[in-house]
C-alpha cells in the first residue's frame, strides 16, 4: 500500500515563492549494477537502485529533460524542461517552459533556472519580479526541499531521493530513448535519502523530510547496464488549497556532455517582494 505525502506550509519565505509557483501554473489551466543483458534480475533490487545516484557522479555530466503533471480538481497541466546537469560539481541549469492558459493566450516566457548545492536561481520568473533580475532561493527553506517548487525535481536530487530505496521490485527490462535499461519499482523515504544524500543535496531532502507529514515517495526507475539512472518518475500528493497530485519526470541523455553553469551577479539578483499571484 502507498502511502500519499500530504505538505504542510512552514516558513512564509518559501511558502511565499511555492505560493507563487503553484498560482502561476495552475493558473495556466484556468554503487554497481548487475549485467542487464542476460535477462536475470538483480540480486538486491533496492541496493542496484540506491546506488544510481553514485554512477551518475563517476559518469559526470548528462543532458535533461524534465516534465511535472499536476492534477487538481480534475485540471491537469504539464511544466517541461531541457538543460544539462553536472552530477560531479553538483550544479545545472534548466529551461522551463510553462503551458498556454486555457483562454488561448501565448506561453508564458521561458524560466531560466539555475541548480546549485543549496540554492534554486530562477529569471523570467514573473511574480512580480523584474525580466532582468533573477530570484535566489534556498532550497534549505522550502518545505518540499524544491521538489516541486521550481517546476522541475532538480536532476541531482531526484537521483539522490533514490537513496532512501525500499520495497523494491525489478519490473524487468525495456528501452528508454532506444537503450535497454532495466525497470524498477517501489518506494523511497525521503527522510532515509536524506540521511545517505551527498552534503550538497542533504540540506533541501532534510527540509522536505520535515515538510511532508509522511516520507514515502512511490517511484519507477530505469538504469542502463552501467547502473546510470535514465529516467526516473516520482510521484507526490500534498495539500495546497486542495489536494494536488504531480507526476516528476526526469530523463538523461548525453552522458559526458559539458555543463557550464554561470551564476549572476549579486547586483542582478531581486531583492523585492514576490507576489502571491
């Protein structure tokens, strides 16, 4: 049985920028692994799955494509992304890319986001905030840790939330972007992950630890032959005014590609109220 997280607001910084976040999309609606050629499913599932985030810091570097489903009231709306991580830095850099609203009117400007070890910078973030100005946030503030706030689960955590890996089933293998990989099943404790998590990541997995009344994270989780995560869904409920349900979705590709992140000036960085709406 699946138990579902239900968040808790704590903290009027980042309910102030999860506030927003959510408005203004839901306003747009309104380590080693076993040899994966020869069939036979691992030894410890759980183990093969927990290490995945360790593989992708020995390959370095990947190409990511990111999509959140949320679901409230029967509205369902789709955030996608594309940008590039470096797992051994611990930085990246995404392009998010919000919806139409339903009355037809053009796409909202892309949000440049920048992912660094205990911080989320987002540009074109609207909420107020000047197109030229980015927005700083903690990550260690957030009561979901960022893994929802920004539109996108942070490549890196996503993978580092695998830590925490229990109740596992291999499901067998499969394709994904035309490499066989194998599937797995189960569930992960955020509070667990948080504990075994790089110093990096540990901070914003602590904070969502203590944000979500209960840790469990229902996932699915493909791995290549090299134990390299390749995609990976996870699965959220919490409450925001109603009950939200969002689907995460990461994908990697490009194993080896550089990633260069730049990270602005203070002077460019807004330091103004954020808007609600």
């Amino acid at each position: 049985m699946v138990d579902h997280q239900h968040r808790r607001p704590r903290g009027r910084a980042g309910e102030a920028v999860l506030a927003a976040g959510l408005t203004l999309a839901v306003t747009t609606m309104t380590g080693c692994a076993g040899d994966a050629g020869d069939g036979r499913p691992p030894a410890d599932a759980a183990a093969v799955v927990r290490g995945a985030a360790d593989a992708l810091a020995r390959t370095g570097s990947a190409r990511a494509r990111t999509a959140m489903e949320m679901a409230t009231g029967g509205t369902r709306v789709t955030i996608r992304g594309e940008g590039g991580v470096d797992f051994k830095k611990r930085m990246g850099q995404l392009l998010v890319m919000l919806p139409a609203d339903v009355k037809g009117k053009a796409e909202h400007r892309p949000i440049t986001e920048l992912l660094v070890p205990g911080a989320l910078y987002m540009k074109n973030r609207g909420a107020g905030v000047p197109d030229d100005k980015w927005v700083r946030v903690d990550t260690t503030t957030l009561n979901d840790g960022n893994l929802v706030t920004g539109g996108a689960t942070d490549p890196l955590v996503a993978a580092e939330l695998l830590k925490g890996a229990q109740e596992v089933t291999y499901v067998g293998e499969t394709e994904v972007a035309g490499t066989k990989v194998r599937h797995y099943r189960g569930t992960t404790d955020i509070g667990r992950a948080a504990g075994s998590a790089s110093p990096e990541v540990r901070g914003a997995l602590e904070a969502a630890a203590k944000g979500f009344s209960t840790d469990t994270v229902p996932f699915d989780a493909y791995l290549d032959e090299e134990g390299r995560l390749r995609k990976v869904r996870h699965r959220f409920t919490y409450v925001n005014n109603g009950v939200i349900d969002v689907s995460s979705t990461t994908l990697l590709y490009g194993f080896g590609t550089p990633v260069t992140v730049v990270l602005p000036a203070s002077g460019d960085i807004y330091a103004g109220k954020i808007s609600d709406q």
